[in-house]
C-alpha cells in the first residue's frame, strides 16, 4: 500500500531535496499523503520546547487558514498528549466531538475550523520530544488502522526532516552563538541588552502579523527571536580601540566601527558554507538581520542606503528592537533614558529612520515591553 503510493509518487518525493525549504518539503509529503487519503486536509507540526514542556506551533499545511497559528500551550493542558508522549505511542481520535466541552483554545479552534478527527504523533530524538505530527480530517472516523499504518509512516518521514532541520540550525546557532561571546569579552553592550532587544523583537514581529500588515508564520517570528542577538556579530572583527573606545568616535574610527554590518554578512556566508547550510531557509533572514539593521527608512542608513520598503522587515523590526534597548540602557558614554524619553524618541523616528508600524507595535505593547525590561533587567 504504502509502497504503492511512494513508487507513484516518487518525482515528487524526490524533489523534496534539501534544496526546498522545509515547509514546501512538507507541503509535498501533504500533497503525496492527500494523493491517496483526500480527507487528510490538515498536516501540522508543533515543536517541543526543551526544558519548559511548552508545545508551539510550528508548520502547517492546509487549504483553509490556520486554526493555530502564534499558539503555545503546556502539554499538561491535554492530558490525552500528555498520555501519549509519556507511552511513546500516537494519539487517534475518530471524532473530535468528545472534546466539545473543554475549554481549550486548540481543540476548540481545531473544531470551528471544521475538523472532525486527529491523528497525533509523538516524534521523539533519542529520549527527548521533540515534535508532534498532527494529520487532521473533517470526517469522523477516517483514521482507521490502515490508513494509520501509512500515515504512521509518513508521519516519521516527516518528523525526520523536521529532526533534521533542526539540527542542522542548532549547528548554524551554536557557531554564531560563540561568536557572538567572544565579542561580549570586549563589548560595551553588555548585560541584558541581547535578550531585551530579541524579545522587543518578538514582540513586534507578532504585531505585524495580527495587524495583517506582514505574514509573520510562527517559525519567522521565531527565527527574528533566535537571530535578534546576533545582530552585531560583525563587530567581532573591529579592533578593540575602536570596539572599547570610551567617548566619542573620531570619523576613520566610526567609518570603521559601521563594516560590522558587511562584515557581519560574511561571516554568515562563510559558516553557513562551511557547514554545507546555504539551504537552510533562514539563512536569508539571518544575512539582513546582521548587514541591514543600521539601514534607515529615510536612505541616511548604512551600509547600503537603502530606502523604506527596500530594507527587508526583519532588518526593520531589528532596528527599532536595538535603538530603544540602546536608549534605555546605561552605556560607558550615556546615562539610561527614561521609557518616556525613549518612547517618544521613537515617536519622532517614525517619520524619519525607523519604521512605522514596528514602532507602533512597541507603542501599543509598552505593558509587554515593560515586563521584559523587569525580567531582563541589569
Ligand atoms: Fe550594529
Ligand atoms: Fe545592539
């Protein structure tokens, strides 16, 4: 059966290469799944986070719109999961209608979205979780045992690429990441500053996307949280009289000091080819991250001048992330501004350097930002 259906389909599943990104390679597993089952609408992957139990949403391919996107939720919040992660074993469930009465936002969104039946996947690396497989259907009942046993093997082969993937990134992170502490030796951007600007940047990036105004997917907005500290990766190679200049810079020093974006840009080129990761979807994301965050709406940036919308937005969300972070931490040559200050300093660049709606977003999410400064405090 299964077989069957792999040798019919096997162009397709050839192409699903390292050379696509990992959603489309989902979206064709989906379509080959589909091919056979029809009522198989709905393939989603969630992720584990390690250590917190927390299950987010990931990926997902389907015709209708997402049901659960932005979403996390502790596993302890659905004892069935919770029940098959600890038994290694999937979860069926013929007709979600058992679920009716719960309270929880997942199943009832799973079920205005009119699906009937799950299928639920632990997909485990070793002894830790770390996806879950979910194949939904409108139809009651559909998920029976041999249907299942495909779908079982469809649902590994999927977890294995998402399993890959990810490993793949943690090799990308775990280089960029000792980077990035080998600059924190000499850096005057100490302290909490990384985390605050990363979560000032998550922040953000969902606001956009609840606006509508970009399509922010849970793992984009992820990937701005995971790459936000590694903006300056670049100043790894300035020169410590320049990097831990206290006082003002003198211009060949500041013409200097602003090749930390190029220089960031390369660094990324040359260790995602080292690790053989040019294909890794993110790299994209990553390179205007670390060479565009000092570019400026009104063309006056570096190192590229580039104008409005010709900056990519995650190098625009960076940005405004970094300058009020920067803003309301003590430097060597400044004191901390107030968020007052601060808040309305951003309100002046709005017509001018930084983005609009990325301020906006700080601007409406001043309880959120605020909650990160007293957690992240230094
Ligand atoms: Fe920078
Ligand atoms: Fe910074």
């Amino acid at each position: 059966m299964l077989a069957d259906t792999v040798f019919q389909h096997q162009d397709e599943l050839a192409r699903m290469g390292d050379a696509q990104p990992l959603r489309k390679r989902v979206q064709e597993v989906h379509r080959v799944i589909q091919a056979r089952y029809p009522f198989v609408t709905r393939v989603a992957v969630a992720l584990m986070d390690e250590g917190t139990q927390i299950l987010k949403t990931f990926l997902h391919s389907s015709g209708t719109g997402n049901p659960l996107s932005n979403y996390e939720a502790s596993v302890t919040e659905s004892p069935s999961l919770q029940e098959a992660i600890q038994l290694r074993s999937p979860r069926v469930v013929n007709d979600l209608s058992i679920f009716r009465d719960g309270a929880h936002v997942h199943t009832q969104r799973i079920w205005e979205q009119g699906y009937r039946a799950s299928y639920a996947l632990p997909i485990f690396q070793e002894s830790r979780l770390e996806a879950i497989v979910f194949f939904n259907s409108p139809e009651t009942d559909c998920f029976t045992a041999d249907v299942l046993k495909d779908l079982d093997l469809f649902g590994h082969l999927i977890g294995h690429m998402v399993s890959e993937e990810r490993s793949k990134f943690r090799v990308l992170m775990a280089s960029l990441r000792t980077a990035i502490q080998m600059i924190h030796q000499r850096d005057p951007e100490l302290g909490g500053h990384l985390d605050r600007m990363a979560h000032f940047a998550r922040i953000i990036a969902r606001h956009l996307n609840d606006l509508g105004i970009y399509e922010f997917n849970d793992e984009l907005v992820e990937q701005i949280f995971q790459f936000a500290p590694l903006h300056d990766i670049g100043k790894i190679g300035i020169p410590d009289r320049v990097l831990m200049k206290v006082g003002k810079l003198e211009p060949e020093e500041q013409a200097l000091m602003r090749t930390h974006t190029t220089l960031g840009r390369h660094l990324v080129d040359e260790i995602t080819k080292t690790f053989g990761l040019e294909s890794l979807e993110q790299k994209g994301i990553l390179q205007s991250v670390t060479e565009l965050h000092h570019e400026a709406m009104d063309g006056s940036g570096y190192p590229k001048s580039l104008h409005g919308d010709e900056i990519p937005i995650a190098a625009r969300i960076i940005a405004v992330a970094d300058v009020f972070d920067a803003l309301t931490s003590e430097r060597p040559y400044k004191p901390a501004w107030s968020n007052d200050d601060a808040f309305a300093y951003l309100i002046e660049q709005r017509e001018t350097t930084l983005d609009r709606d990325c301020i906006n977003a700080m601007i409406q999410h001043r309880e959120d930002v605020e909650h990160i400064q007293k957690v992240f405090g230094d």
